[in-house]
C-alpha cells in the first residue's frame, strides 16, 4: 500500500492542512491553499508536493485538479 500524503508529510515535518474552501472552483482553492501554505511557511519554497494520485486522493479531489 502506498504511503498516503499526511503520513509522508509527518515523516518530512510538514503541518500542511490545506482548507479547500473559497470562490471559484476546486482547482482555485487548491491553488490558494498551497499558495497561502507556501506563505505561512508551512510548505518550503521548492518542497517537491507527493504523486499527484496520493495527494488527489487525500484532498478528496479528482486526479486532474
């Protein structure tokens, strides 16, 4: 079974919580919530974020947003 993103997020020490709420769209939110989580200094600059697949499947949203 493949690590989901909050397990490997604790593992590098990232408190990355992302609130997809907002105007716009799922995409917009996810955007604005890594952006703010950037600003935050929750996520470094240049962090490398999981697969796409495991992070889609932990936000609750569709591989292509």
């Amino acid at each position: 079974m493949a690590e989901s993103w909050v397990n490997s997020a604790q593992r590098i020490g990232a408190d990355l919580h992302l609130e997809l709420s907002g105007p716009g769209g799922r995409r917009a939110a996810l955007i604005r919530a890594l952006r703010e989580a950037v600003r935050e200094g929750r996520l470094a600059p240049g962090t490398r974020l999981p697969p796409y697949r495991s992070l889609a499947a932990d936000l609750g949203v569709a591989r292509n947003t």
